[in-house]
C-alpha cells in the first residue's frame, strides 16, 4: 500500500511540474507572437500601435492571447519613448509583459520575460 502511495506522489509531482513547463512554454510563445506583431506594425506604419487592441483591429493579431498564468487577456504594456525624428508622433507600444506574479522553473519571474 505504502508503494502505491508513493508511486502517486511521485506521480502527481511529475505531472504538475509538466503543466507548468507547458503553461511557460505558452507564455514565452505569446510574448515572442505579440512582440514580433509590434515590430510588424512599427515596419508597416513608421509607428508604435496605441494599445494592444490595435494590433488586432489591423489583423496583426487575431486577438490577444490569454496569459496562461493570469488566464486573462491583460499585460503588462511598456510605451514608447519619443523619436528625435518623428517628435509629432504620439508614443505607443513597444514591448509586452506578462501580469503573472511567480517564479519560472529556471528562477526568473514570469513579469520580467
């Protein structure tokens, strides 16, 4: 009995450190997606999108994924600085980051990818 019982625990530590290797696996693929779509909208349009929205109303994005971790479409947005040759332009989003508060499994925190 006591075999079979640590067979499951061992077991369920497996599992769980599975799904979270996938939910990490998820959340570095959509920050790379929604990253590579702001640099897309900046080649095309000479400017940052405004929001995140932006980039699915201009078909960059189908839509805004959903933090794994959160389970909400909400991120972290960084604007943009000012452009010394383009001062006119307002500033908009250049980079995206995950909401989620933890520890990766290699030590980082999911907020600082």
């Amino acid at each position: 009995m006591s075999l079979i019982v640590l067979l499951a625990s061992v077991g369920l530590a497996t599992y769980a450190n599975s799904v979270t290797h996938s939910k990490e696996a998820v959340l570095k693929e959509d920050l790379f997606r929604m990253r590579d779509a702001i640099d897309q909208y900046y080649a095309d349009k000479n400017k940052y999108p405004d929001s995140l929205d932006a980039l699915v109303s201009e078909k960059y994005l189908r839509a805004v994924p959903l933090d794994p971790f959160t389970k909400k479409a909400e991120w972290t947005t960084e604007m943009s600085e000012p452009e010394a040759a383009n001062p006119t332009a307002a500033p908009g989003v250049y980079n995206v980051k995950s909401m989620a508060e933890g520890v990766a499994m290699d030590g980082s925190k999911y907020s600082d990818w």
